[in-house]
C-alpha cells in the first residue's frame, strides 16, 4: 500500500468543493490518489444488510454511473457501500472511500482487501484521523459529512426507516446536496426509510439516467464510441466525458502529438461534436 499523506480541502482542484462547507476539519489523511481536477461524483450510501434487491440496485446504478466516468464515493462499510465500491472497480472506474478510522486500520477489517483494491486501481482512502486512534460510535455519523461534503449529490439505493444512513441524508440538505433515492417494495422494511425520502421530495431513482440528470448530466457514456470517427476523436472524447475540460490537460493526458491533437479537436469542432466554453475550454455538444 502506499504511503499516507495529508491534504488541505482547499488546496486540491478535487476536493475543494468541499472547503465552505462548516465543521469539517482543515486537513484530511489520504492513501492513494485523487482524480487530478474536479470530476463529478455521486456518493452511493445505504443499508449494512442489503436484500437481494438492494444488491442488485447498487451494483447497477453503481456500475453504470462508474462506466459513464462518474466517481463512486462512499464509506467502506458492510452491505451497501463495499457493494458500491466494487461495482465501479469492476467498472474500471475510480472510487473514493472515507473512514471512520485512521487509514493504518481499516474498518471493518473484512474490507481491507477491497480497500487494498481500490488503491491500487487508482482511487483512494481518506480519513480525518492521524495515526492509531480508538473508534468510537460518533465515528461513524461524523465520517457521513465528509462523505457528503466530496460529492455533487448522493443516492441512497436501499434503507430503512431507522438507518445509521438518515445522517447522511441530514448532512447532505444542510450542505446543499441533492438526496436521491431508489424506491422499494412498500411491503420491504428494508425499503421504508427511502420511500419516506421520497414522500419528503428526494428525487426518484429507476435508472442511471435519473442520476445523471439530477446532476446537471448528459448520458454520454453509450454515445462516446459511436461520435468518434477515429481513434484520436475516440480518446479525446473520452477525456471530456471524465471530466477533462482544458485544451494543455486534455493534450498531455491523450498522449496525442501537438499537432495531432490540434487537428482532432478542430476536426471534432467542425463536426459538431465538441463546443467551445471559452478560455480553452472545451465540453462535448
């Protein structure tokens, strides 16, 4: 595993949407890496004892949302949030987990290899605690604001009335965050606490496209391959679908030559495909 460093909120192009949030601390440990500019995030929280049908739920929304270049956030725990976790490794996604523990002992240890995992395959752990420190039960609510804090919305797929994950959905209203939901059998205990969010006005979830739209998203995740006409256009679309926007980034993460790359993005432009932000910004049309 590689080493733990330390980082300020406000000093990462990641991380920073998180710096006006109140009550959050001031540096966060991390093993790992962060996506190297802001990609758009949706923290996947929810019960510890999924049913098979919020198994397959998370696993899905969670998957398809990795696919589409999305970040999986979540806490590491049993149940829903190592399901959540593992559906976008197996994605070739990025994941993103917080604990409630310091980063030199993982919790709960049955995730240490997932945790080992999601490292590895290029995301990483953060945890507000330095060294080894004792765990205690206010851990766990605290650990769900910054869980929150990261993301740009948070969908809860499966949860009951009475849910450690209802303070998730607390902290996420008072950030700002939009509450989504997956609504479930009315007759499942296990689906009560989210079909009373969705009495309460969280937005419904029955399909990644939910998702995407709620966060401001075009689906261009299935679109990708079939707008590009050669393999350049191909890998710098798929740059600005992972959330690259700036013409020097976008070039030196494409591996393209100057002038290749200069010419695909006028090709790209010419065609439609791309549009210009402005200050060499660029976004698919």
């Amino acid at each position: 595993m590689p080493n733990i460093n330390s980082f300020t909120p406000e000093t990462h192009a990641f991380s920073q949407i998180a710096a006006p949030i109140a009550n959050l601390p001031k540096r966060l440990w991390i093993k790992g890496e962060l996506p190297v500019g802001r990609q758009p995030t949706v923290a996947i929280v929810g019960t510890r004892k999924p049913t098979p049908y919020g198994r397959e739920v998370t696993y899905r929304l969670s998957y398809e949302l990795a696919q589409r270049g999305i970040v999986i956030l979540s806490g590491l725990a049993l149940g829903v949030d190592g399901i959540a976790h593992q559906a976008a490794l197996d994605a070739g996604g990025t994941t993103i987990a917080v604990l409630p523990t310091s980063l030199q002992s993982i919790h709960p240890a049955t995730h240490r290899l997932l945790a080992e995992k999601i490292v590895r395959h290029g995301g990483a752990l953060i945890s507000e605690y330095s060294g080894e420190q004792r765990i205690f039960k206010t851990n766990f609510v605290a650990r769900n604001r910054i869980v929150t804090a990261l993301s740009d919305g948070v969908l809860i797929t499966e949860a009951a009335v009475k849910s450690g994950t209802m303070s998730t959905v607390r902290f996420a209203l008072e950030q700002g965050r939009p509450v989504m939901t997956v609504p479930g059998n009315i007759t499942s205990p296990m689906s009560s606490g989210c079909n009373n969010l969705l009495k309460m006005g969280a937005t419904p979830v029955t399909d990644v496209v939910d998702v995407l739209h709620e966060l401001g998203l075009r689906d261009i995740g299935e679109q990708t391959s079939l707008l590009a006409t050669t393999r350049e256009q191909g890998v710098i679309l798929k740059l600005l679908q992972d959330g690259y926007r700036e013409s020097d980034e976008l070039q030196q993460h494409s591996g393209l030559s100057a002038a290749t790359f200069n010419q695909t993005l006028t090709m790209l432009e010419i065609e439609g495909k791309i549009r210009s932000l402005g200050a060499n910004q660029w976004t698919i049309r």
